[in-house]
C-alpha cells in the first residue's frame, strides 16, 4: 500500500491542518484546542469530573490533570474538592471562562465551515458518520 492510501496518514494529516487553523484562531482567546474541548465539555454537558471529561477525549488522566493546571492558572477553572465526595476534584468555571462561551464557540464554527467549504451538506454528513465509526471502531486484534 502507497502511504497517500494509509488512513492513519489521510487522517493525521486532516487532523494536523484542522488542529493547526484552530490553534491560531484561538490564540486570541488565550485557549488551545483541547483547553477548548475541556470548556465545551462543561458548556455543552456540566460535566465537572476531571476523569469524565478525559475519558471523553480519550486523553490520560495524568495529561487532563496538566491541562486543567494550565488553565487554572490562565484563571478559567478552579478545582475544588467535590462536597458530596471529598475523594474527587470538581472543575467550576471563572467569569472568564464563562465570557468566552460565545466567542470562542463562533471560532470553532469558523474552523469547521473553512474545513467542510468544499463538501455539500450531505458529503458532510457522510463524512461525521465515517469519522464517528472509526472512532467507535473497537481494535483489540
């Protein structure tokens, strides 16, 4: 197989020229992408357990604890200890980030028209479904 035909190369490199135009749209908010995934997380479910919204991204726990460090100290969460079970961390939003919702969702909306401009709504919807499969795809061979 030519390495043009491999799906990890097709899907690494849509993924590295969406992921570079949205880490340079959102530079203006101070956010990168996956800080933005961690705020949609509570935006778009409530989620507020660190370990909920890692294994949403299918990211380490270790790794989400770096990020939410970093963004606590960008002032977007705080993390506390949770008061129905002090053994677990709850992340709650700053007025920051709570004042970034709009905006930064309006970029993220900007990035994924630019990608999907060359496809029609149906090609489109063909596409989310494929990517959707993959990732859903389990690989215990």
């Amino acid at each position: 197989m030519k390495i043009e035909e491999c799906i990890n190369y097709l899907l690494t490199g849509a993924q590295h020229k969406v992921f570079q135009k949205m880490k340079n749209e959102l530079k203006e908010y101070d956010l990168t992408p996956i800080q933005y995934g961690v705020l949609k997380c509570i935006w778009q479910f409530g989620m507020t357990n660190p370990k909920e919204i890692a294994d949403f991204h299918n990211i380490e726990n270790s790794t989400m604890s770096g990020i939410l460090e970093r963004m606590e100290s960008k002032g977007l969460i705080k993390r506390e200890i949770d008061d129905n079970d002090r053994r677990y961390i709850k992340i709650t939003l700053t007025e920051t980030s709570k004042a970034l919702e709009y905006s930064a969702n309006k970029v993220i909306d900007k990035v994924n028209a630019l990608a999907l401009k060359d496809f029609t709504p149906e090609e489109t919807e063909t596409l989310k479904n494929m990517l959707r499969r993959i990732v859903d795809t389990e690989y215990d061979e």
